[in-house]
C-alpha cells in the first residue's frame, strides 16, 4: 500500500471554496481557499450571494463556483502539490442549495477540453445566464426566505409539521430542497421541464470531479423534506405534492438515486482533472455529503459532545444513536454510520449578525486596531454576564439580534432588546442608549449570549449530567463542545460558550487548520478508499486520532454559579422569543 498517497476535501459553503489535503494518518499537508467575494466578485455577489429581496431570494451562480473549482486547484498547485499523489477526493457542500441541470449536462461534462476552464465549456463564462450543462443559472441558497407559502403546503401535507419532522426528519423549512424545488417548477415552469437532473451542492462537487451527475448522499438528503428517513426511500406523498401535474416518477428520476453507504466509491475521476491537473487515472471519487454532516466527521464525538460551527451559520450538531424528530429542530441521517443520527440546530444569523455588533462598535470607538474584533472582544468580556453587575438585584438584559429573516424562531428581520426581572418574571423593552442598555456596547454581550442560550434550550434533552474526573456530578451539559468554523478563532466568544453551555471538559476548538468541514470530508475521502471490510468511519478515525496534536483546549466550560445565572435566564429568554414571535405575528 503506497504511503505516499494524500487525499483531498473540499468544502463548498457560502463565502469560500476551501480545498485541504490530508495524508493517510489525517495529518493536513496542504490547504488553499477562494473566498467568492475577494476573488469572484465580478458574478455581483455580496457575502457569496445575490439577492432579490422583493421576494426574499438568495441565490449563487453556479458559474462562479465551477470557476472557484478551478482557481483553488491551481493555488494548491501552486502550492507544490502533486496531484498524481490523490488518491481519493471527497467534498462537502452547504445543504439545501440545489443545482438544475440541462438534458445536455453530461454530454458535455464527458468530453471537455484540458486546455480550458469548466466554466469556459460547462456555461456561459463569467455571467450569470442559463445556458451549458444548466437548465438555471442560479441556486437557492439556504438563506433563502421566498418559500412560506410551500411551506405551510407541506407542513399540512402529511398531517401536521409534527408528522412531517417524524417522517423527513425536519417539519418544512423555507431552505429545504422540497419547498425549493416546488416553488422553482411553479415559477420557472419552462426550466423545471429542462432540468434532466437536480444536485444538492455535496452531490454537485461529486459530480464535477466524475465528469457525470452523482447521486445524492444518505446525510445531506435529510435536508429536502422528501426522504423517509426511517424508511429510507423517498417519501411519495411529498414527491407528488412538488412535481404536481409533471408527475412523481419525473421528479424522482431527475433526483436519482441515494446510495446507503456514505463511504462508497462512485468512480475514477473524470479524464479531464487527469490531463488539466495531473490527478492519477485511477483517484477515486467518494459519495460527497453537506457542510454540517461533514464537520461532525471531524471530530471522533463521544456521547454528550456538542459541536457548535460559528460560521456564515450557527449550527449546534450532535452524533446520536436516538432518531428523536421534533418540529423545532432536525434529524438527519449520519452521513458514515448507519443507526446514528445528526441532531443539528441551525440559525441563519450567526457570523454576519456578530460582524454588524462589531462594526457599530467600531464605528463608535474610532478603533484602529489590526485586529478588528479587538473593540469586540474587549466589550464582551468587560460586560459582565446578562449586563448583571448585580445578578440578585439588578435586571438581566436579553436581546435578539437578526439582520436576516430567522429560522429559530422564524421571524422577520429585526433586532429586540429587554430588561428581565428574575423575581418578578416582569419583562420591559429598552432602546439601545440608555443607562441599562449603553448604546452598542451592551450589544457585544447580549448578541454572543442569545446565540448559546437558544442552543441550550433547545439542546437539553440531549445532554445528562456529567461526573469530573474527581468524581463530582455536574448539572446535564454536554462533556466537551467543540467550536469550529470562522468564529472559532476568537477565544473570547469561546469563553462565554463555555459559560453558558458548560462543558463538564471545557470548550475546544481543532488544532489541524481553520476548516473542520473540509477536514471531515479529506477523513472520508481517507476512509472510503482505505477502510477495511465493514471498519466503521469512528474506528477508522480513532485508531488515527492524536487528541494532542488535533484538538486545543481553547476555555473553560462548566463555571458554578454562571451556569446556574444563564440556566435561570432561559426562562426570560423564552419569554422574549415568544414576545418578539407575537410582535411578528401582529405585523404580518
Ligand atoms: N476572529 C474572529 N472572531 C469572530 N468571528 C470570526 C473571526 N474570524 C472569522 N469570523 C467569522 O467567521 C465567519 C466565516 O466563517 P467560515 O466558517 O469561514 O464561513 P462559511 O460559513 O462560509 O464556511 C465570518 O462571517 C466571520 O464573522
Ligand atoms: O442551512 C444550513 C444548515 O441547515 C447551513 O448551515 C448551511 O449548510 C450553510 O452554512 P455555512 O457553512 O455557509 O455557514
């Protein structure tokens, strides 16, 4: 067995391409990004995206991704890398975004040209027209909002959103596939009846690298609400309800099949990456999933870890063995091990609601400082916890924060700012400016804490009490939560993680380079090709696994007493969600 080999991840997401290699033992050798908006900003987007905020769209081109295909290849060549060495690639891609391909998508990926760019052959170069191997231009990005109406469709498809979480794993959601698809058939009806295939974005990157569409994966396809997760077979009501008059078997041929086995291989690489680049004939393309399944291939989770990706999104991820579906959060399939579960918490304002906190506080302090969350950080952790100098006598400040429209709750976009009296369970709002709520600043505390404060409350029945080491019984925490993503860089968001959520080992983040996703996906790529007979994706991991030289201990977790003040504050923090839902449901 040549040792020589390396293995490559990708991950797909909403403002960069990453690409990172990894050698047969999991340690990173190589690592290169396209950020969309420094490199790609001709295709018009902003923060990876276009919008059509009449309608609540958010899209991308899938012209600018086949170009960022391209240009990260070449700066890992850059790198001194040599492709020949790959011996397995396998990709990450944000979930729900699908791609619609034309009825001459596969001719023409099966026969282009190593001298030019995909994006030159495979659409229209550097715009954003159909045309190539796509039947749209554009895919929905899971920030889209436009599809209220087909969600209140499917929620009552099957009986009630409760019932369509227990079958699909989730009750309907504006992101997911099954809304989007429904409403692209109604609104572009010429090029529904166009597209020969639909890609989730992981299935997408698979397919790029084939050189033909691949299947969608056994993770990523609990994030349309069509798949019958218990039954493991797309769920018929829900295909008829999105193909309509075009019928079931149509739309069910264009999403093709779902292999069971997350670690399959589904072809050599297409003969055009072997003449461009130099990859060897015989690389293998392995099932590619979406960026949160593969960021908990990172990590070797035990039971009770919490994985928290502070990136574009929030996402709270959890490995169970208990398919347990409820309208307010999602199960999906485990993306490598049959009978485990994902328990994933999303939230849409995560990174860019932080970023606008952080600019007004520099805006406020005139701050030069290189580092532009220094402003950030120094508030955040001057402010004492919930603004309570006092936490018997004085009110706690609880506020939301979201510049995009939000999926937990799902409200529109706004910001809403209280006081909360423990005692009296009394809750007035306040306007930013006063003496309790000093301008921005207070922002900084009340932002961070209102992110980890929704992920306990909706976490709790998944967590137990833990026993220290000494033996002690902590409250039910999880045992370590892991941070990952862009916002894991900062140690001092990774302090108040710890203070709210816990961690009966402390909060952590990966110590192997900035991408758990893309590391998740090189691991399975490293798995697919070289696992042995039925070895399960955590033997495979944990026999390579060098806690030392992979993880960091970044915070503290559990505190006495600071744990116990945010455990006391959930109840105000519900009581302003449910306010801030029935000021929403007043307006609209
Ligand atoms: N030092 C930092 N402190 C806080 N947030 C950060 C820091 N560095 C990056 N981020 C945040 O990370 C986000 C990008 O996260 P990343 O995981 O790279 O993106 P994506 O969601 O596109 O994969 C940015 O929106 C930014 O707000
Ligand atoms: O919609 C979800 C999960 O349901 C998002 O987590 C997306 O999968 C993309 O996230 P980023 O990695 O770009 O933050």
């Amino acid at each position: 067995m040549a040792d020589n080999d390396l293995f490559l991840g990708f991950d797909l997401s909403t403002q960069q391409l990453k690409g990172i290699v990894v050698k047969a033992d999991l340690k990173l050798v190589f690592e290169a990004k396209v950020d969309f908006d420094a490199d790609l900003r001709k295709y018009g987007i902003t923060k990876g995206v276009l919008t059509n905020p009449s309608e609540g769209e958010i899209f991308a081109p899938n012209n600018m991704w086949l170009e960022a295909f391209d240009l990260v290849l070449q700066r890992l060549k850059a790198q001194g890398l040599d492709f020949s060495r790959i011996a397995g690639i396998s990709g990450a891609g944000m979930q729900h975004g699908t791609v619609f391909w034309s009825t001459d998508a596969e001719k023409i990926m099966s026969s282009l040209n190593p001298a030019k760019t995909l994006v030159e052959q495979m659409g229209p170069e550097h715009s954003n027209e159909a045309g190539g191997v796509f039947s749209h231009p554009h895919s929905p990005n899971w920030q889209d909002a436009s599809t209220q109406k087909q969600c209140e469709i499917f929620d009552l498809h099957l009986g009630s959103p409760g019932r369509l979480a227990m079958v699909t794993g989730s009750k309907a959601h504006h992101r997911f596939s099954g809304p989007q698809i429904l409403r692209f058939r109604t609104k572009y009806p010429e090029h529904y009846k166009k597209t020969a295939r639909i890609s989730l974005v992981s299935s997408f990157i698979a397919s790029i690298f084939m050189g033909k569409i691949a299947p969608i994966d056994i993770g990523d396809v609990g994030g349309m609400n069509m798949w019958d997760v218990s039954k493991g077979r797309w769920q018929e009501d829900l295909l008829a309800l999105v193909a309509g008059e075009d019928g079931s078997e149509g739309l069910k041929e264009k999403l093709g099949p779902v292999p069971e086995d997350g670690g399959e291989t589904l072809g050599p690489i297409s003969p055009y990456f072997v003449h461009r680049f130099g990859f060897r004939k015989d690389c293998a393309v392995i099932v590619c999933t979406g960026d949160n399944p593969s960021t908990i291939l990172a990590l070797p989770l035990q039971a009770s870890d919490a994985i928290v990706s502070l990136g574009t999104s929030t996402t709270f991820l959890m490995s169970t063995p208990q398919y347990q579906p409820d309208p307010s959060y999602h199960f999906m399939n485990h993306p490598a091990t049959a009978g485990l579960y994902m328990f994933m918490l999303c939230y849409k304002n995560g990174g860019l609601a932080r970023e606008h906190v952080r600019d007004a506080i520099n805006d406020l302090e005139s701050s030069e400082d290189a580092n532009i969350w220094a402003a950030f950080n120094r508030t955040l952790l001057s402010t004492p916890a919930l603004g309570q100098k006092d936490s018997s006598k004085d009110n706690a400040r609880i506020g939301l924060f979201f510049p995009r429209p939000e999926i937990v709750p799902n409200v529109k976009a706004g910001s809403w700012r209280y006081l909360w009296n423990s005692t009296s369970k009394d809750l007035k709002p306040v306007e930013p400016g006063t003496d309790s709520w000093p301008s921005a600043t207070a922002d900084a505390r009340a932002i961070v804490e209102s992110q980890f404060l929704s992920l306990r409350l909706r976490s709790h029945n998944l967590v137990h009490p833990q026993r220290t080491e000494t033996g002690k019984l902590l409250p039910a925490q999880p045992r370590r939560v892991y941070l990952v993503g862009g916002g894991s860089n900062n140690d001092a968001i990774a302090k108040i993680a710890g203070e709210v959520l816990g961690g009966s080992e402390g909060v952590f983040k990966l110590d192997i380079g900035g991408n758990a996703c893309a590391l998740g996906s090189a691991y399975k790529a490293v798995w697919g090709c070289r696992r042995e007979g039925r070895e399960t994706f955590e033997d495979f991991v944990e026999a390579r696994w060098k806690e030392e030289d992979f993880v960091k201990r970044v915070a503290d977790g559990y505190t006495e007493g600071v744990f116990e003040q945010y455990g006391n504050a959930l109840t105000g923090f519900e009581m302003v969600e449910n306010e801030v839902i029935r000021i929403a449901a007043q307006g609209s």
